[in-house]
C-alpha cells in the first residue's frame, strides 16, 4: 500500500521507512513509536531535524505525529 501511495502521490519511496514491516509486521498504535526508535538507533538525527510519522490501518484508522528531534 506505501508502494502505491508513494507513486500515486510522485513521493520518493526511499523517503518511507519501511524496514520493520518484514520484522515487525503491523502494530496497530504502535507502528510509529517502533518505527522512530528504530529510527534513532539507525540514522543520525540532528537537532531541529523534523519526522513526520503516519500510520494507516484497517477501517480508515489514521494517525500522524511531526517531531521535532
């Protein structure tokens, strides 16, 4: 689905984090906070650097989150 998202909205897939689908699967809630640790574990963050996290599930569930690192 962020494969398709990404191409329907001419957005760089690089840029979507994807890695801990494989690992993790869906975590419902959980999904962004997993994704920012692993996040903060694997890229170097610098100060004023912003994350915007969004997560999707089944039954139109959204959630979004911008941090500020």
């Amino acid at each position: 689905m962020w494969r398709r998202a990404a191409t329907y909205l001419d957005f760089p897939l690089e840029k979507i984090f994807l890695s801990n689908i494989r690992r993790t699967a869906h975590c419902l809630g959980a999904d962004m906070f997993i994704n920012f640790h692993t996040l903060q574990e694997s890229v170097e963050f610098h100060d004023g650097d912003k994350v915007l996290m969004v997560s999707t599930g089944v039954g139109g569930v959204f959630g979004a989150a911008l941090f500020q690192y």
